[in-house]
C-alpha cells in the first residue's frame, strides 16, 4: 500500500520548484517564460487528484533556505530541477540542503547529481560495466581539436535541457567542428566539449521508477519519431525542440513506443537497472540511448530528477501504458515515500 502523506508527521508535502522571479539563463531570453507558468500550473492540477496528500510549493529561493530551516516540511518533492537559483550548476545543493536539515526527499542525492552533470564520467563508468557508448573525446578550454570521423557531433559534456545543442552541432568536416568549438567555447557551457561520433539510428529513452531492493517499474521505451521534420535537417533534438514554439524540432517532432522486440526493450532495461544502482540514483530517472548504423543503442547520457512536466518524456512513457501525468506523479512520489520508510525502518 502506498504512503499517504500523513504517515510524515508535519504534512503537507512541499513542492520545491525554481524560482520564476530569477533570472534563468537556460531559457529564451534568460526568464521564466509562459510555457514554464503554465507547466507549474498543470503540476497544480495533476497534483490536486492525488487522493491522501496535501501539498504546498515553495518557489522563492531568496527565502527558500530560511523557510526549510525554520519550517521544515515533513517531506518534499524536489522538482528544483532548475538548480538552486535557476543555476543547474547548483542543482546537487538543494537536496545537500535538505539532507542537512534531516528532511526526507523524493528524487537523486547530492553525489549522483553531481556525477551526472558530467556526461564524460557517465560514459566512462557505464563503458566499465560493459554498456555500449560511442566513441567521443572531451575537450578541455585549451585543448586542441581531436582527430576524429565524420560526421561528428558537438555538444557541452556539462549542462542539461539540450543547452547549446543546435542544428550546427552535426558536423562534417574539420572547419566545421573548428567553427562550432569556437562558438561554444565562447558560452557559459562551453568550457567542456565532447565530440562523438554520430550515431545515425534510433533514439531511445528509457525510463526507470524504483529503487535498487525495492523494485523496478520500466517504462514502456520510448523512441523519437522524426517522421514528419523536413528530410533536410538534422536528425537530433536541439534546444529550440524544448524551448520554441516556432521551431520544426518543436512543431514536428514526435515521440512513439520504440519499435523494438522484447528482447532488445529487456536488455536495455537491465543495463538501465544496473547502471541506476551503480550511480547510486533513487526513486525515478531517464535513460537516452541513440542506435548506431547496424542498430545497437548506445547510451547517451543519464537524467536522474528527469523532467516532471506533463510533456516530458516521462510522461509520454507512461501515456503509452493508459496513465495520465496524476498517475506517473503519485508512482514517483509513492517510490520516494516507499523508500524513506524503509530507510527509516
């Protein structure tokens, strides 16, 4: 039976979000836009239909500190996937807070935040547990360019929401990527590079709820239909696909259950389990997988704390079994609540 929220003496809930008064420098012109309002609002919603829990949001980080140390929440559900003032490079700090104030949390700690905002680390660990994963080179700020194949593709080794991923990250020669590398470095994710090889097959997600001990539930896979963008452009989910409207990447691009045997969709769901207890992830996380040219997936990169809003892959993971974005919040929030009552014994 699932916990209510009752069983954490102090209810209700607090929802931890970013602040939509700060500046934000991952969103089109650096604010909160109307789509990231309107997100908060369907959460809202979602939220009101599970029965036995009440809940509260806190939003403003000028005073979010302050407010947990002297009014504590019983539980919270971090979906400050913004970072701690909309900084992802302080996304790990709002759960250290809260595991220094003993308050209980759904969602990844401080340590696997930390090592997965470093998709080079990731790559590397999941290469030692025999998971495929494309050959790439990292790129220091004073390093210079590799040698490598064409097509190749560039984008930040630190950073999350597709941020500095373009149509220009596909690149086909060596003055192309010397042009891309360039333009990066001279952002504020641009620091660290990697160039990969550019693996032409499928794309895949993979989602995971549970905990190692506990069970898993795997998400039905899902796959990225590029069907209807136009043939001339690249096929890759840039940042104009999560931020405008007006994009084809936005307008054309869609997401389908991947079509896979039951025997791939296994396989790439214990290889998801295994490297899900290896970084020490909790409660919830997502897998993206991309095929090379004979259709072996190869990881991409790790999302613990994935996207909660109601049009993220998530969601369209548990649409494709009947379940609306309610039903994928309350097994997230009962695999968090699962968890913390076993800790706590």
């Amino acid at each position: 039976m699932a916990a209510r929220s009752h069983d954490w003496p102090g209810a209700p809930i607090a929802v931890l979000l970013g602040d939509p008064d700060l500046p934000d420098r991952s969103k089109p012109g650096g604010r909160f836009t109307a789509d990231d309002h309107d997100q908060v609002e369907r959460l809202r919603a979602a939220l009101e239909k599970l029965a036995g829990h009440a809940f509260e949001f806190r939003r403003d980080h000028g005073a979010l500190l302050e407010s947990l140390r002297a009014d504590p929440p019983a539980f919270a559900l971090n979906f400050c996937d913004t970072g701690f003032r909309n900084d992802a490079r302080q996304e790990l700090h709002v759960p250290a807070y809260l595991e220094l104030l003993g308050i209980p949390y759904s969602g990844s700690g401080p340590v696997p935040l930390g090592l997965c905002f470093d998709k080079a680390l990731v790559r590397a660990l999941a290469q030692s547990l025999g998971i495929p994963v494309p050959d790439e080179r990292l790129l220091g700020p004073a390093d210079d360019l590799p040698e490598v194949g064409f097509p190749a593709f560039v984008k930040p080794n630190r950073g999350d929401g597709s941020v500095g991923i373009t149509q220009r990250s596909l690149v086909h020669d060596a003055a192309q990527l010397a042009e891309v590398v360039a333009e990066l470095r001279r952002t504020p994710v641009g620091a660290e590079l990697l160039v990969q090889e550019f693996l032409p097959g499928a794309e895949y997600s993979v989602g995971i709820l549970g905990n190692p001990g506990l069970g898993f539930d795997v998400l039905p896979v899902l796959e990225v239909d590029y069907d209807a963008l136009d043939p001339a452009l690249p096929r890759l989910l840039d940042y104009d696909s999560k931020t405008d409207p007006e994009s084809p990447y936005w307008r054309d691009v869609r997401f389908r259950r991947a079509q896979l045997d039951a025997a791939a969709v296994r396989d790439l769901g214990a290889r998801c389990e295994t490297l899900f207890a290896r970084l020490g992830l909790r409660d919830y996380a997502r897998f993206d997988f991309r095929a090379d040219a004979g259709g072996r997936p190869k990881l991409m990169e790790v999302n613990p704390n994935p996207a909660w809003c109601h049009d993220g892959k998530l969601a369209h993971m548990a649409a494709q079994r009947g379940e609306d974005h309610a039903a994928l919040l309350s097994h997230v929030l009962e695999a968090a609540l699962r968890r913390c009552r076993a800790e706590r014994g």
